[in-house]
C-alpha cells in the first residue's frame, strides 16, 4: 500500500519540517479508520523522515486497531521511483502487507509504474484518477504475488484507490 502524508502545513521551516495542517490533522485519523474497515492492516511501515509523514502515521495508527512496526527510512523522503522500489524490494519475507507512508509525485509514479498494464484488478477509470492526481492522505493498494525482490513494473495490481472524500466521516 502507498499512503501519501496528509496536508501539511507552510510554516517559514525547511521543507523536512513541515508539520500538517488542520486538514491533514483531520484525514490522517480517516485513513487509518479506513484501513482498518476495508481489512488492510498492514505488517510492517514504512515512512519518510520527514515530520508531515511521521504525523500522518502518529494520527492513522491511533484508528488502526493494531500497532505494526514502523521503519523511518530516510531514503523515501525525496525519493524518485527507483530508489523507493529498491526500499520497498528490502522488505523482509514474512511481511505480507506493507505499507509505505511518502511523498508526491513518487507515490503517484510507483503506483502506475507497478501496475502498468495490468489487467486483472487493475480498473482503468481508476488508473486514470492516479495519473490525474494522488492528492494528500489518498491510499493506493496494489495486490502482488511473490518475492519482494521480484516486485517491478507491470507487476502489481490495482486493488483499491481511495482518497480523503471516499472516507467515512
């Protein structure tokens, strides 16, 4: 699952500092309810360093109904695709479900990358949302089978996709 970080706020702090707005302080809890009700909890986080990201999970994981481990991995922050594919290949192997908490435009970018034609569960409306926008707190989950080492494009599909106005209240 890739969770971009709720909205963040634009106080005069380097960018890694940003802490969430009011907005992002009201859809972090949504999309931790959220997963917990659609049954994607995941085994292990993993989540950018910056303060944004480590908000949104402290907000999400408090509606969760379980506490999975978290990894703060410096390396999703600012990442391009291939370095976030290469984080999420290092997944351990017991893991089934993982989630990783970051950033646009990656999210958006390895959403499509893995799922790139591919049929089964992946609908084509859907894909056309993500190339449009992956707006803040949005969640999308990609069904994979197989060794983490062997995730890659067109590998995934497009299981779910869902954005703060398809929360329950």
């Amino acid at each position: 699952m890739l969770l971009r970080h709720a909205k963040s706020a634009w106080p005069d702090v380097p960018d890694i500092e940003r802490p969430l707005g009011k907005r992002g302080q009201r859809d972090a809890p949504r999309a931790g309810r959220w997963l917990r009700q659609a049954g994607y909890v995941p085994d292990l986080i993993v989540c950018s360093t910056a303060r944004r990201t480590r908000e949104t999970w402290q907000l999400a994981v408090a509606e969760l109904g379980a506490s999975p481990p978290v990894r703060f991995e410096p390396r999703v922050y600012g990442a391009n695709i291939d370095r976030l594919l290469d984080v999420v290949r290092e997944t351990p192997s017991g893991v089934e479900t993982l989630l990783v908490l970051g950033h646009e435009p990656t999210m958006r970018e390895l959403s499509l990358m893995l799922a790139a034609g591919v049929t089964e569960g992946s609908d084509p409306d859907t894909l056309q949302r993500i190339r449009l926008k992956f707006p803040t707190a949005a969640i999308a989950v990609l069904a994979f089978t197989g060794l983490w080492p062997g995730l890659g494009p067109g590998r995934a599909g497009l299981a779910d996709f869902v954005v703060p106005a398809d929360y329950p209240a």
